[in-house]
C-alpha cells in the first residue's frame, strides 16, 4: 500500500538516518545540478560505497555523459505506450541490486503510463523505504506549493510538480548555482540548449528578470531547510541538557 505523506514525514521524524535523501537544487536547467550530484556520487563511490546511476538524463551534454561513464547503471526497464517503446528508471532492479547509494535525475519527471509507479519521486520514497541512500535534482519550477508564484513570475505553467513533504523529506539541499549573466551565457554558447531553441529561451523563461527571480526563490528554499535543521540541533541540545 501507498505510505501518506503524513506517514512518512512521522517514519522520518521516529527514525531518523534510516536513509538519506540528498537533493541538488537548481533555479533553471543549465545551472550544473545533475553535474555536482555526479560528481558527488564519483566521490562516494572512490571511498569505497556501492554507487549506482538509476537514470540521469544527458540531454547531449558531454561532460554529464562522461561523468556518468565513470559509475555503474542499472539498465532502464522500457515501457511500450502506444506503439512506443520508452525508457524509464527499472525500480524493481534497482531493489534486486540494492546498491548503498542511487542517483535519480528529475526528480518530478512523471512516469510512463504502464510504469510501476505514476511519478518518479514515488520511486524514489520505495528506493528510500528499502533504505537505499538517493542522490537526486529538482529545480525550484517544480516545488508544488511555489509553482503559482513561478508561473506568475514567468507566465509559465510548470506542470511536472513535486509535492512539499517529499522536498521536507530532504536531510540535505545543496543549492547549485549560476549567476543568472553566467547562466545566459551557458546559453548562448549552446551548452543547454540547441542554438535555435536557446534563442527562444533566452527571450522567454531565460530572460534575466525571471532569472533572479527564480535564483531568490532558491535561496529562499535553501534557507528554510537551513533553519529548520538548525531548530533540530538546538532542541536536540535542549534535551541533552535537560537529561544531564
């Protein structure tokens, strides 16, 4: 059966380090969190944790492909949907393996219909309910409870969205970041997009305005997931000192 958000969130608050989630929070494509949390799982994986890739999605982009090289894949399962064969994240396999650490990219990309599961930040709940450590990246577009403002800021509709309590899930958010000027830049020179759908970007959601915008919006989440782990820590001392 399908655990409550409120049943996880009370499983986390009982039982905490059970199984980390990490997330690498980005404000727009391009800004390098699919990157860091490669390199972070290259790193894990050189001090001796079992390290696999459960998707990570390139997008052509040489150095994210390089980068996966270097680290064990579990093969995708592929779906057929309509006479079309797709590639999604094998869950089931994934558990066969069961690997100390996985790396998910897109963490509110929705599943292929026939998929195990609707939506990929369910996989990744089952993948932490069997206490298997995931590595994984979201932008702050797909933050459920700050897509209207998003879409107010940009006139765009995000319609991939991942609900707050499993951003709340999060022991960690490691904010990948990009000066918005960088991030044009990164643009222009083709490094995100194709040079014809990068000029159409750039005077869209890239423009410099949303840009900021958005960059606030991150630092924002960020300082949140700051202060509460600091509220943890001091009630956490509290009762130390009251036990002594």
């Amino acid at each position: 059966m399908q655990k409550s958000p409120e049943q996880w969130l009370d499983e986390v608050a009982a039982e905490k380090k059970q199984s980390i989630l990490k997330l690498f929070l980005g404000y727009a494509p391009g800004v390098g969190k699919t990157y860091a949390m490669l390199s972070e799982g290259i790193r894990r994986y050189s001090r001796g944790e079992d390290v696999v890739v459960g998707v990570v999605e390139t997008h052509g982009r040489k150095g994210v492909a390089d980068l996966v090289a270097k680290l064990d894949s579990v093969p995708r399962k592929q779906v057929e949907y309509k006479g079309t064969v797709f590639s999604e994240m094998d869950v089931e396999a994934i558990l066969a393996r069961k690997p100390a650490v996985v790396l998910v990219d897109e963490l509110a990309h929705t599943n292929i219909e026939g998929s195990k599961n609707a939506k990929r930040y369910q996989d990744v709940m089952e993948l932490l309910d069997a206490k298997i450590d995931v590595l994984s990246t979201v932008n702050v577009q797909h933050i459920e409870s700050l897509n209207p403002i998003v879409e107010r800021i940009t006139g765009v509709h995000v319609r991939e969205t991942v609900p707050d309590w499993v951003i709340q899930r999060a022991e960690e958010i490691v904010m990948s970041d990009l000066t918005p000027e960088a991030l044009q830049t990164r643009m222009r020179r083709g490094d995100i997009y194709p040079p014809d759908r990068a000029e159409r970007a750039l005077g869209n959601f890239f423009r410099r305005g949303n840009l900021i915008a958005l960059r606030e919006l991150a630092l924002r989440q960020v300082a949140q997931v700051v202060d509460r782990s600091l509220e943890a820590h001091w009630a956490r001392q509290k009762d130390r000192k009251s036990v002594v």
